[in-house]
C-alpha cells in the first residue's frame, strides 16, 4: 500500500509493528479487517484490536526544518505525513514512523544566514584534516554521520550563535571529598551555575582536584559527566584517582574503538555497596555537619591563603635584605630612641622616608621642619640629623627591614594561632571526609534498585539512557567523544581537560556532544599546534571573525575571546614546586598571582654550561638538534650529585627537541630515568628535573614561553638547567629571564658585581605608593601632570606581552643603585651620594631587578632655560654612561614618547647579553 495515503499496523507480540509496506489491501468486515499481502496469494482475518488502521493522511510541514527524534537521532528528512498520533518521514531513500509526540522540529544552523559560514568551516577543515592525513581519516565521518547537526541545548550551539545560558545552582551545600581551596570552591560553584565555565589551572594548583570535585557535585544532582582530554593520559589520571577513593565504579572509560572493546570485555559489574549506606539519623547529621563547616571554613581558607602569602613576603624581604646589607655595611637606625613615639611601625618608617628625602634638598632642617617632625613623628633628638646624608636614609631603610621582618613574623604567628584556635586542620579533615561518606551514601542509594543490564560495545549506544543510568562519568578524547554516543544524545555536562592543547576541529565536536561545558585549561601551557598540510587561506574563504580559527586559537583561547563575561576562575594556590623554582613561572608568566603554599629550604638550582665549542647536531632524520657534549656532562657530573639525594625515578630529563631526548635516552643507561621532551611531559612532575637546551645558541624554539613555563615547573624540589656558554640572557627572553632569576635567587657573584645595583623591589613597592602619595602634595606642579603622564604611558606599554620582564618607580635615588663609584670624579660623586639625587622612572628586569633603563622628564622651561639645572642633568647623565645605563630623556614640549620608549626597549631586547 501507498506509505503515503495509508498506515497499517498490526500487533505482534506485546508490540505493534508497521506492515504498510508489505499489504496490499485491507477491508473492514465487522470487527475483523481482511487483509492482503503481497507475498502471499492468501487473505487474512485480524480482530480490529490487533490492527490499527489510518486512510485520512495530513500534511507534516517540515519547512527545512532538522527533525530530531527522542532518543534517537537528528536529520534532515525530505517530506513528512501525519497518520492521527504517529508521523511517517520520508527520504530519497528510506521512511521511518514516529510517535508525534517524539518528534521535535529544529532550525538548521547551517541555513541561518549569520551561523551557516562558521558552521560548514568546520565541516571544511574536517574534510581537509582527513585528506592531510589518510591513516587517521575519521573527522569528517564524524562531523557527517556523528555530528550531523547541532543540537540547540548543546554549547556547540551556543558557540555558533553566541548565546549562552546561566543556570541555577542545584545543591545549598556542595561537596568537596578531593580537598578544598577558595580558588577550587568558585571553581566549583562556577561550573554549576553558566553554561560554559573556565578554569585556568597553573602548574600544580590542583587542578584535577577541582575536576573531581565538580564530578562529585554534579553526580549528585543526577546528571551525566563526560571527561576528556586531548590524550589519554590526562583523563587516565582523573579515573586512577576515582578509583583510588573506591569509586570508579560510576566512571566508563571508552575513547576509541579499541579502548571501547577494552571497557566491555573488563569486569564492570557492581560491587557490595550495603556497607557505605548510612542510616537517615546518620546522614542528616552528616548534612547538618558539612553545612556548619562549609559555613565556617570559607574564612579560614582565605586566612591559610593569607598565611601562605605572608610567609612568602617575609622569603622575598630577607632575600633582598641579604642584597641590601652586601652592598650597604650600615647599622639600623633605632628610630624609638629618637622620638616619643615608641610604636614605629613599617607605613610610619616609609612616611618618614618620603620626608626625610624631601627635605634632604636642604642642607640643614629649618626650625619648621623641626617643629612638624615633633609634631608628626614625636621626634625630639635632631642632633643624629645635623646632615640629611644618605648614610642616614639607608639606616632608616635598614630600620624598615627590621621593623618589617618582625612584623611578618608576628602576622605570622597570629595567623597560626587563629587557624589552630579555629581548629581548622580538623575542620578541612573533616570536610572531605563528610563529603566523601555523603557521596557514596549516595552511590549506595542509587545502585540499590538499578537494573543490571549487559551492555556491550555493540549495544550500549541503543540504551544510552540506561547506560548513563549505569555510568554517569564517560572517560573520552575530544577526537572520540561525539562517537561515545548515540547521535541524538547530549550528555548534561562535559569537562575538556588541558584545553589550551585542543583544537577547534576535535573541540566544535566536542562542545556539540553536551549542554554544559567546563573548560580547564592554562593559557600559559603548551597550545595546540595547527597542521601544516592545511591551507589557513580557508579563514578568508569562510570570512571567518575573531575568536572562531582554527590556526589562531585553541578551545580555551576561542571561549576567552568570543564569551569574555563567562566565569573565568583562576586557580592560584600552588602545592608543587619549591618556592624559588614556581617563583620564575610566577612573576614570568602568572603577573605574580600565584599564592605558594609549598616550603623550601635547599637552594633549588643549579646551571651547567659546557665547555666553549658547537656541540650540537642535527639528526639525520627529522628537525631540531642533539647534543652529546650536554649528555656526557649530565652522566658524569649531575647525575652522580643528583643521585645522593634521590633514585632515579624521581628525576627526569627533558629538552626541547625529541632528537635530544631520543639521544638521551640511548646514553643515559640509569635505570628508571625518565627522557622525554618538555611537550610530553606536560602533566607529569619529578623531584628534580635536568633540562638540557641542546642548540648551540638562543634559538626561538627553545626561548617559547608556553615550553619554558611547562619545562620550569615539573621540578618538584631541583631545577638543574644544562646549556652552552653562548645560550645568552638577552633582555625580555624567557631564557635570558630564568637565568636572571637563577642568579639573583643564588645572590650568584655577576649580581653583586654588577655595575648598577639590583633593585629594592620589595622595598619600593610598598614606599612607591607612601610616595606617590607625598609628592601630589609638594612636588613641582608643572612637572608632576608630565610625570604622571608619562606614568601611565608606561603601565600601558609595559602590560604588553612583549615587555612584561620589565617594571618601574619613580624618583629612585642614585646612591641605591649606582654599584660603581671608581670612574666617577669628584663632583659626580658627590651628586651620586646625595640623599636626593634620583631619576624620574628607573625601568628594571623583573627577574634580577637589574636596571635597564631611566627615563627622565624634562620640563622645558625649567631643564633648558635653567643653567643650574642643566648642569646637574649633564652630571647625571655623565654618571649613568659611566654606569652603562641607558638614559633617555623626554622633554615636555616634544612628541612621539610612545615610539621613543618602544624603541629604546626593542633596542636593549635586540642586544646580545652574556
């Protein structure tokens, strides 16, 4: 019969089966129809109860419409007729009835003007990615047969169209089994309440731990997790750690077809799981309990973390104190016995500071100044200043180290006593350990009544409810997710693992397989690496906008650029490295928003430089360079050392370049020594790390700051950096930049012998704003709108990636950092020594505090219509030459600062520093 004008149903079993088709007639006869079928010369009698028959067709207007049948699949289908409650859709090819009610109309993203071009770009790339590489050709059956469209609910459509959703938070009081800090916890509730979340997780800041803890929330609430990462080994690592607490039982660890066999021919049958169910008494007790502790550890937390950050400064101030006292042999000043004031605190130091050099322009205090000291400080003993001499401003600056020494130390101790008051060990112990006993409380209830079904790996697809039901937690790739699934399915939330490594190929995929999406990742880590073979003139074929490339962007950096107001957490508590090794990374890469908790004792680094000569080579086969002479220095000196503090499991070796890590791994014969390049050993971590640059010279490959970031932060406790004598420090590289801080973290002899005087970082960061903050009030008003100007013209340029090795102060005083006073004559000595003497803006290297740069404003009619003036600026001038200090100077009747400060950076970034 006519598929298209009829409906013939008929009961078979305990289910009703579509027989159109098949029949060539049917008439009703009472309360029987007779029925006639084709392959049979027979007619047949069937009781109106176990036939159902339709003859009035209406039309189904699909519109170009997506037809998304429940728990089935999505397509485009040609025409579509409605038969009372059931429709039948038609094909070139094939037809398929439907309940009504299952049936559900989408619009096609591919025939919207605004979203069809971003759409078939990535069908495009998928096509080509295939032809690129035939041995791995699956993308674009992916996107064809997998994909096909995408669905509304899903983030794949919310990237296309930009339209992105918030949600509610579904628990009052979230779990935390796998540890808790007060970046993890937003991280938490941040992924529970947006569509699309980002976490940034730097190296060793937990960020597995959050996964964890967001799989463990969101298994609560009933909904499906899909976990996957570009590689296997990331998610291997979040399912070993579900096992490890005894619940890998929710998780099904599929990925290609391979692993897919693997996980269903493995036993997966649910365990005894009686003994973790709890009594109600017990469990609302337990609820009750987590609820308190949630509400008062979230103080406490932030109390640790404020712990964490006082300990470090307190590392960082005798640090620069040892730098202060080798180059200034000065006694404190003991400010108490020279005023009634007997609470002289560190701000009260740093005022008088910014005073005392103010009034250091006169010889002697004015009867005035007297009178405001003892009114303002309470000091009463004026002999110790008869001359305002800098002898004197450095012993008060060692009085401002002692005095702030000892107040980090009491900040210190209060801190510990108020957690240990708080009795917060017990209460973060007793957290996880509530959350965890709540969690499989849970998972007990749950798998009481479930009904144990076989799934296979050819069946799980068709009863993907039901399989969900049985495994919440999918563990995939972003290559395998969308074929981890029926077609028509969409798990609730999905969670990309070392994002910044996926592409958008495999990431459009992956972001169309879910509702919900948490992105972790660091932008600071290895990117994704663009195939060569493809074309990027595709971008200007598909008038692709910002944010949307595949050559230009990774999953992570695409959702920072195209959804800017979604949660963005940063996880900023560090528990890896050694505080001097993540220090680097720190001020390097993370704009120091890093809070350490770790401790160190031992100096952590250590810098070989082989003999002088071209040891490297280039391998026979493939790209990049080995070098022997590196090799040999590592087995015969380093490895020896090395190996008294630890086995050999606990160190690993890594270069840039495979050719040095396959050499490595033929001539290092110490067993269990691991050789790898810095890319593969992302997510890995060793006791000490031996880092072998290999080239000959600086090369940009080795000096990228992804790599170096990755490379710095394996080392747990040692960072031994292995290299040529020509590998230079050239200024704003990052390897120039991790010897820079190696050396000032060593207080290594080319520091303290340098020319010019490291700077007093912590120091001035802390008096720069007591300054800024007096000279508003007395500074040449003419000139300070310049030198703010000019102020912010600097922080502008000085935020840009390119020059972020750099900072600045104002008015910082030459006796502070010129180092060298033998080639100065008499009158600029003495000009160099004077308390006041100062440039306006002295630019330094962040990682040795070495000056780089001053930068003086003149103002026109003071400077070059000033003779006196003008002296004092040759003088100064004739000082920093001397002490090989670029010095530039911007007049305030001139333009063009911007380029001039630029180019003076480039000019010293350009310049070989051995």
């Amino acid at each position: 019969m006519d598929e298209k004008k009829y409906l013939v149903r008929t009961l078979q079993g305990s289910g009703w089966v579509d027989k159109t088709r098949s029949i060539s007639s049917i008439t009703p006869s009472g309360d029987y129809y007779i029925v006639a079928f084709k392959n049979s010369a027979n007619d047949f009698r069937y009781g109106k109860t176990k036939v159902q028959f339709f003859d009035q067709p209406r039309n189904f207007e699909l519109e170009g419409a997506l037809v998304r049948i429940k728990g089935k699949s999505i397509a485009k289908w040609d025409a579509a007729i409605s038969f009372g409650s059931y429709v039948r859709l038609f094909s070139e090819s094939t037809t398929q009835l439907e309940k009504i009610t299952d049936i559900e109309l989408l619009t096609d993203l591919t025939e919207r003007a605004d979203t069809k071009k971003i759409v078939e770009y990535y069908f495009e790339l998928a096509r080509l990615s295939d032809e690129a590489n035939p041995k791995m050709a699956y993308l674009s059956r992916y996107y064809k047969d997998k994909l096909g469209y995408i669905q509304p609910e899903s983030v794949g459509h919310a990237l296309v169209t930009g339209d992105v959703s918030k949600r509610e938070l579904l628990c009052d009081v979230p779990l935390f089994p796998f540890g808790i800090n007060p970046s993890q916890r937003q991280a938490v509730f941040n992924a529970l309440e947006s569509q699309i979340s980002l976490i940034q997780g730097p190296p060793g800041t937990g960020k597995t731990q959050t996964i964890l803890n967001i799989i463990t929330n969101l298994v609560m609430q009933g909904k499906s997790v899909a976990v996957v990462a570009g590689n296997n080994s990331a998610v291997a690592n979040v399912y070993e750690k579900l096992e490890k607490e005894g619940i890998g039982l929710i998780a099904a660890s599929l990925g290609s077809s391979e692993r897919q066999q693997a996980f269903f021919e493995s036993e997966y049958k649910l365990p005894e799981l009686s003994k973790w169910s709890l009594s109600r008494e017990l469990l609302a007790d337990l609820k009750a309990e987590l609820k308190d502790i949630s509400e008062r550890i979230t103080r406490l937390l932030e109390h640790n973390n404020q712990l964490a950050i006082v300990k470090e400064a307190y590392s960082r101030l005798q640090l620069e104190r040892k730098y202060f006292d080798k180059h200034f042999d000065i006694l404190p000043i003991n400010m108490k016995g020279l005023s009634f004031f007997n609470r002289w605190k560190a701000p009260h130091i740093l005022r008088f500071m910014a005073d005392f050099m103010h009034q250091s322009q006169n010889e002697n205090l004015s009867f005035q100044t007297k009178f405001k000291w003892l009114y303002k400080y309470r000091i009463f003993k004026f002999s110790d200043f008869q001359s305002l001499n800098n002898d004197i401003f450095k012993g008060v600056i060692s009085e401002y180290y002692q005095t702030r020494s000892n107040e980090l130390l009491d900040e210190t101790t209060a801190i510990e006593q108020s957690l240990a008051s708080d009795d917060f060990d017990r209460l973060l112990k007793r957290l996880t350990e509530s959350s965890i006993l709540i969690f499989k409380d849970f998972i007990a209830d749950k798998y009481q009544a479930h009904r144990d079904i076989e799934f296979t790996q050819k069946n799980y697809k068709q009863n993907f409810d039901d399989f969900l039901k049985r495994f919440p937690v999918v563990l995939s790739t972003t290559d395998s997710i969308i074929n981890n699934k029926n077609q028509a399915a969409l798990f609730d939330y999905l969670i990309v693992d070392e994002a910044s490594q996926v592409n958008l190929i495999a990431g459009f995929l992956t972001m169309s397989s879910t509702k919900n999406i948490i992105v972790v990742g660091d932008m600071q880590q290895l990117p994704h690496i663009p195939d060569s073979k493809i074309n990027s003139s595709i971008d200007a074929k598909f008038s692709i906008p910002a944010g949307y490339s595949y050559f230009q962007e990774s999953l992570l950096s695409s959702l920072i650029c195209l959804f800017p107001a979604i949660p963005n957490t940063l996880l900023k508590e560090h528990y890896r490295c050694h505080p001097r090794i993540i220090d680097f990374c720190n001020q390097k890469y993370y704009n120091g928003q890093l809070i350490v908790m770790t401790i160190g004792k031992e100096d952590p680094f250590k810098i070989v430089k082989t003999v002088k000569g071209n040891h490297a080579r280039k391998p026979k086969t493939g790209n990049g360079y080995f070098n022997v002479r590196e090799i040999d220095v590592i087995n015969n000196e380093i490895l020896t050392e090395e190996l008294k503090l630890t086995s050999s499991d606990n160190i690993g070796f890594i270069s840039p370049y495979r050719a040095q890590a396959d050499e490595a791994a033929k001539r290092i014969t110490t067993a269990g020594l691991v050789a790898d390049t810095v890319h593969k050993f992302q997510g890995r971590e060793k006791e000490c790390i031996i880092f072998s640059t290999a080239a000959n010279e600086l090369k940009k490959y080795i000096d990228k700051p992804n790599l170096l970031n990755v490379a710095v932060s394996r080392a747990k406790n040692r960072f031994v950096m292995v290299t040529s004598p020509n590998v230079m420090k050239n200024q704003g590289s990052n390897i120039g930049d991790l010897l820079r801080h190696i050396e000032y973290q060593t207080l290594a002899p080319c520091i303290i012998e340098s020319k010019t005087i490291s700077i007093f970082d912590c120091l001035y960061k802390e008096y720069s704003t007591v300054l800024n903050a007096f000279r508003s009030k007395v500074n040449d008003k003419s000139k300070y709108p310049s030198e703010n100007l000019m102020a912010t013209l600097l922080d502008e340029i000085l935020d840009l990636e390119l020059y972020r090795s750099f900072y600045y102060y104002r008015d910082y005083p030459l006796h502070l950092f010129v180092n060298d006073f033998s080639r100065l004559d008499p009158e600029q000595r003495k000009f160099a020594n004077h308390t006041y003497s100062h440039v306006d803006f002295l630019l330094f290297n962040k990682l040795d505090k070495q000056p780089v740069l001053a930068i003086e404003v003149d103002g026109y009619s003071f400077h070059a219509m000033n003779e006196k003036q003008s002296k004092r600026d040759k003088c100064k001038d004739s000082i920093l030459e001397k002490q090989s200090l670029p010095l530039l100077r911007l007049a305030t009747n001139e333009s063009n600062e911007r380029e001039r400060v630029v180019a003076e950076l480039n000019k010293l970034m350009s310049a070989a520093v051995s």
